[in-house]
C-alpha cells in the first residue's frame, strides 16, 4: 500500500514527545510524501531511530527530523546532538547484536538490534541508511526511500 510518510513521521515523533520531556521537532519540505510500503515496518523504523536519537543524548538536547525531496528519492534526517559515534564503528553500527562502548557515557542498555532492524526494513522497501556523526557532537542517520514510479 501507499503510506503518507509526512504524517507518519509527525505520528510517530508525537508519540515520543508525549512519552519524553526532550522535543522532538520535524520539518518537512514536501506535503505529499507517499511511498510503497507497509506502515507498521516503517513506523517501526522511525520509531528505532527516535528511540536511539532520545537514548543517546542524555543531555536532553532537541532531536531533528528534516524530511526533504531529491530527483526520485525522498530524504529524511534524523539528527540528534547527543553522544555521538566513533567513525571506526560506524561500518559495524548496522550488524545484529552489534552495540558501541560509549567511553566516559554512562552504560546504556540496549539489545543491539534496532538498527539491524531499521537497514533490514530500508532495504526491503529500496531504501539506503547512511549516517554522519561526530564524538560529542551527535549524529545524523539519513534515509533515502523511492519515490513510487506513478500513483495508482
Ligand atoms: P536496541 O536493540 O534496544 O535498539 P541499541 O540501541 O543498543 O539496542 P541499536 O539501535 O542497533 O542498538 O544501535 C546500535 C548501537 O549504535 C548502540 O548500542 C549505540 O551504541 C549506537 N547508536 C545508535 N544510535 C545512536 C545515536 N543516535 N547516537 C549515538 N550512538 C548511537
Ligand atoms: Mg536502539
């Protein structure tokens, strides 16, 4: 099915900012943004990569969604200004189990799974995950999900 990605994005931000005092703020430059794809697995994607967003920046800072249009692509970025994570780890980040040890961070507890699940996800739907991130500054993980070809 056809799932409005705008919309399910600010659902899915709500969702957290009524569970967390720390803001959650989407911006997005289209209106209609409809993918091809099943709307439990893509909120389930959002909803891993807020949850990791909060987790990891324990200083309350603001999370960033920016949802933006490219030529057959859309854009979505979310940006935390937590933590941060170390350039050598960032080819592992999305393996199953695989978990950063965060030197001087408190230990924060977590399966390693959610990001396994979040690439399997993008992938299935023709998407790409790529992250930014800098040690102390934060992290930005960007999808890419295709645009449907024609609307039917
Ligand atoms: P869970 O399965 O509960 O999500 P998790 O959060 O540890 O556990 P992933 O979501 O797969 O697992 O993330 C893997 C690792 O990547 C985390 O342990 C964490 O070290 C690092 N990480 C993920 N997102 C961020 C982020 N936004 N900032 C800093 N580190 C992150
Ligand atoms: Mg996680």
């Amino acid at each position: 099915t056809y799932v409005p990605l705008v919309e399910l994005i600010h659902e899915a931000a709500e969702r957290w900012n009524l569970k967390s005092s720390q803001l959650i703020h989407v911006d997005s430059e289209v209106e209609d943004a409809f993918i091809y794809a099943d709307r439990i697995r893509i909120t389930q994607v959002f909803d891993n990569l807020i949850n990791n967003a909060l987790k990891y920046s324990p200083g309350k800072e603001v999370i960033r969604i920016r949802i933006a249009e490219e030529a057959g692509c859309y854009v979505i970025e979310v940006t935390d200004y937590g933590i941060g994570i170390p350039a050598e780890m960032h080819a592992r980040l999305f393996d199953k189990f695989y978990r950063v040890s965060h030197s001087g961070s408190r230990q924060i507890k977590g399966s390693g799974l959610g990001l396994y699940i979040v690439k399997k996800i993008v992938t299935d739907h023709g998407g790409t995950i790529t992250l930014t991130s800098e040690v102390g500054r934060g992290s930005t993980f960007r999808l890419r999900m295709p645009k449907p070809d024609h609307l039917d």
